[in-house]
C-alpha cells in the first residue's frame, strides 16, 4: 500500500470517529490543543489610532513651515485631550493619537527651540508614523478558525484581542503499549538477549508533545493470556497504539488477541523504515499497531499516526511541510517502497546518516529530518530532494 492510501485511509478514519467533546481552558493550559470554535474578534486592534514612534503629532494642515508649541505629553496607557489646532504635542510609541491629530513626525526628525517650539526638519505626510484603529483586526473577524492547533503565535493573539480562556478539543486519550519478551525498562539489568525498551519513551513524549493523555500500559510479555488481560484492561482510551508483535512472526500475540475481540489489517505499507502497518478495532476503539523497530516507530508514527491523531481533534492541515533542498548524496539504488533517509542540512544541502536500518534511532538523533526518496527514483548530488525537518512532526 503506497504511503498517500495509508494516509488517506487513516484520515477517512480519523473523520469518521471525532473527538467531539470541548473543554474550556486558561491560556497558559492551551499550548498544543485544538481551538474547538472559531475565535472571533471583540475589539478592534488596535482599538484607536496611535503612534507608531517616540515624536511630535501634529494635523499636517497646522504646519506652514513655522515651529509649534507643545500642548500636551500623550503617554502609553494615556488618554489624551484633542489636540490644540496650532499646535503640536509631544507623545511616545503606542499612546493614542489627539483628536484633531493626523500625522506623527519622529523626535530624530524634529528640533526644538530655545523657546520650546518643535521645528520639523523633513517634509510631512499624512498619516505618517500613525498605526490606524484597526489595521490588524475589526471587531467580529474571524481571527483563529476552529480546527487551528494553538502555539505560542495563536495564543499570543487571542491575548491581544483579552481572551483568558478558550473553548478546545478535549484531550485523545492513548494507550501505549509496546511488545516483546526481549524488553526492560530503563534502570532494571538486562538479561540474556533483553534490550531496553525504546518506544515507550520516545511515544510517550511525542504523544504528550502533541497534546494527548496517556494511558502507559507497559510491556506485554510475548504471550496470549497476559496480552488478552492487558488490553481488556486498558479502559475508556480514544486509541490503542502499539509497537511491535503485529508482523506475521511467530510471536504474533497482539495481532491474535486483536483478532479474537474484534478485527484487524495488517497493511503491508511501501514505506521504509517501517513495512508492517496494523489497523484494527478491539471492543470497538481503534488500534494502530506500529512496527517495533525504533526508527520505524519514528516514521510511522511521524507521518501517519500523528497526521490521524490530529484529524481526530479536527485539525484539516495535518501534514507536515515540505522543503526541496539539494541533495549531499548519491543514491545509487532504486527502491520500490518510499524511503524515508534520517538526514541532516549543512551547507544548503542535505546529507543522509551512514547507517539508515531501521533499528538505529541514532540515525535520528544525528539528523534534523527525513528525506523522502519516491520509488523508483536515484537522486545524485545536486538533485532537488524533498526534506521533512524533525520540527514540523515533533510538535
Ligand atoms: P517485532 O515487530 O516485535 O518483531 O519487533 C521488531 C524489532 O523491533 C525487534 O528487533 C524488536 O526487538 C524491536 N523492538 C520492538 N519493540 C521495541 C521497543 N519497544 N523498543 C526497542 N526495540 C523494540
Ligand atoms: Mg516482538
């Protein structure tokens, strides 16, 4: 299954069961949600004329070449009187403009006198220097439209319009499991043949990263009982997402207790890292079964599962972008399934780790991305490739 079908059959999933319910929550526990309504504007921003620059404002028709006095200091956070005709007042960067005022002249541009009187040096236009009312929004635009991930930009706007609290998708809930008799948690001594199990910690961080509650379910042991008890007890959870035991190896228990209680597909996907794809219901909730070797993990996860994660909580842009960036190497062999390349920019070009087997994670550690090789494709040297950096999946 070519990598676009998985995704876009992971996407008509993801819309056919949405996270519908919406909680209400303060700016600061907003980062990385998903707005749940259209944001729209309560005031105009800004919300009267000021200035744009520490000077003089003035009415442009007051100067005939001759100095004006002063009438009045305008300070941020200050409302000022409407302004004397004939004369000019002294105010500083973003204190509202004088009625009767329509042009702002910087003080570096203005001289004044022994008498007091503000010489303006350069010639004057209207409107100079002055931020009009409502140059960013007007009160009732759409500013944030549902569906929008909230960061740092988002929020800092819904801050500028007075919003203390916004209305977002509740949190997916997810069940992270991973499978093998060979795994140990970090801290524990490894035993013959045992390794430390990845994964769970790289999952558990990037879910978090993405807004999600998790459920740890641990390790499953490679054996049918114990994964049949564990995931009839991972309660109300929005997806079950595993790594590893769903290849057609002999220790398939996940794949056979999936079975069992409800279905499942392995989808044999044209992508490397990471071939084997399980998507299935247990008891109803959605399973996606990774497969089990970290940079796999990584690929899958960043392209397929993180996209759907996202569709569930309403999000239309789910993709990462993409950058075409000339590439540092030679690949000499064709391959029938799409290759994602841990890799890393240096000098405008993007150069590919020595060791690209799936079960290396350092390949992604040293990297700051993925290049994507089509099938059937050989970039050399100098080729335009297609780049994903790491910053557009992590978060
Ligand atoms: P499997 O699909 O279970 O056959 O796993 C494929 C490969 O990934 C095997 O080498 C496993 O030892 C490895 N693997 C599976 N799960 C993990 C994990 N959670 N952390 C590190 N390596 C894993
Ligand atoms: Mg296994």
């Amino acid at each position: 299954m070519p990598v676009e079908e998985a995704l876009e059959r992971l996407l008509a999933l993801a819309d056919a069961a949405p996270i519908t319910a919406t909680e209400k929550v303060a700016l600061a526990a907003a980062e990385g949600r998903v707005l749940a309504c259209d944001l729209v504007a309560g005031l105009d921003l800004p919300p009267w004329p000021n200035s744009a620059m520490d000077g003089y404002a003035l009415r442009l028709a007051d100067w005939q070449g001759e100095p004006l006095a002063v009438s009045q200091r305008i300070f941020a956070g200050h409302a000022p009187q409407p302004l004397q005709s004939g004369t000019c007042a002294r105010i500083f960067t973003g204190a509202p403009l004088p009625e009767g005022a329509d042009c702002v002249e910087m003080q570096e541009n203005a001289q004044v006198m022994d008498d007091g009187r503000v010489h303006f040096l350069e010639p004057l236009a209207l409107g100079q220097n002055v931020r009009p009312k409502g140059q960013e929004t007007r009160v009732g635009e759409l500013v944030i439209g549902a569906g929008t991930r909230l960061g740092p930009i988002q929020l800092g706007l819904a801050a500028t319009l007075g919003f203390a609290e916004l209305e977002v998708v509740r949190r997916p809930r997810v069940a992270v499991l991973s499978t093998g008799d060979e795994l140990v948690e970090p801290g524990l001594p490894l035993g013959p043949g045992q390794i430390y199990n990845s994964n769970r910690r790289l999952l558990v961080s990037w879910l978090q990263r993405l807004g999600c509650e998790v459920v740890d379910a641990g390790i499953l042991p490679d054996d049918l009982a114990r994964t049949r008890q564990c995931l009839g007890g991972l309660g109300d959870v929005d997806l079950i997402l595993s790594t590893g035991g769903v290849s057609v190896g002999e220790a398939d228990y996940l794949g056979l207790a999936l079975r069992e209680a409800g279905e499942l597909a392995l989808w044999k996907l044209a992508i490397k890292p990471g071939k084997p794809l399980t998507f299935g219901h247990y008891q109803g909730v959605p399973v996606i079964g990774l497969p089990g070797n970290p940079a796999s993990t990584l690929v899958t996860f960043g392209l397929l599962t993180r996209p759907y994660l996202l569709r569930r909580q309403g999000v239309a842009k789910v993709e990462p972008l993409r950058f075409s960036v000339p590439a540092g190497f030679d690949w000499p062999k064709a391959g029938t399934r799409r290759e994602y390349l841990r890799a890393r920019i240096e000098d405008g070009q993007v150069h590919i780790y020595k060791n690209q087997s799936s079960g290396v994670l350092r390949s992604a550690a040293w990297a700051d991305g993925v290049v994507e090789v089509l099938e059937g494709t050989t970039p050399q040297q100098g080729d335009v490739v297609t780049f994903i950096p790491f910053s557009e999946l992590l978060g």
